[in-house]
C-alpha cells in the first residue's frame, strides 16, 4: 500500500515564489554566512534599534563600500536586516543567525563539510556511492 504525505495546497504563485527560493537558496546562505563572518552582522547588532549606516560598516570594518551595500541589499531581502531612515537593523532571523548556537553549528556544518560534497550528488546518485 502506498502512502501519502501531505497534499498540494499551494496556489501557482506560492509555489513559483518557493521554487525562486530554492534557486537562490545557495546566494542566501554564502551572504547570510559573509555577513555573518566579516563582522557585519555583529555591528548591526550592536548598534541596536538604531541600526548603522552601511558607510559607517564598511568604514569601521575595512571593507568596499560596494561589497557590503550589495552583501545588506540581499540581507535585506530575506530578512536578516531591515533599513531603517537609511540605517540596517537586526531582525529576529539575523539575531539567530549570530547567536543561536544551533544555527551557528548548522551553518558552519554545511559550509565546511557538505557544500562541496554536494557539488557532486548527482553523480553520487547515479553511481550509487
């Protein structure tokens, strides 16, 4: 007997909206884990409800203007930071990304031992390997 998980209950639209997640998936995640890693997101954290302006970050870090505008453009968009009169702000979902020891474990899991593995899983497939 077959079984069933679940149903297809999404409209067209959702569905197209999750399968665009998908495809961006692995930008989000090497952003999320740069922002992460450079520094960034801890200033915005620390900088609280007033948040901090991406000059003042890229200043204060060392780093290209440009490169952290388009790094807190993307932030922005899956929902890590916000703007705020010109100022990034930490989300609920950023604070995670910086503190939460499980998500820490799981982003640096995947970066340091699956990425790169996962480049070949189709072939692994194939294979049966």
């Amino acid at each position: 007997m077959a079984v069933t998980y679940g149903k297809d209950t999404k409209t067209a639209l959702q569905a197209k909206f999750d399968a665009q997640k998908i495809a961006f998936a692995p930008v989000v995640f090497q952003v999320t884990k740069t922002l992460r890693d450079l520094g960034i997101l801890q200033m915005i954290s620390d900088s609280g409800d007033e948040g901090v302006a991406s000059e003042t970050i890229a200043e204060k870090l060392s780093l290209s203007l440009y490169g952290v505008k388009i790094l807190l453009e993307l932030g922005a968009s899956v929902e890590l930071v916000y703007l705020k009169k010109d100022r990034y702000v930490l989300t609920k979902t950023g604070f995670f990304i910086l503190h939460d020891p499980m998500t820490i474990v799981n982003l640096d899991f995947i970066q340091d031992v699956c990425y790169r593995g996962l480049f070949h899983l189709t072939d692994a497939v194939r294979k049966g390997k």
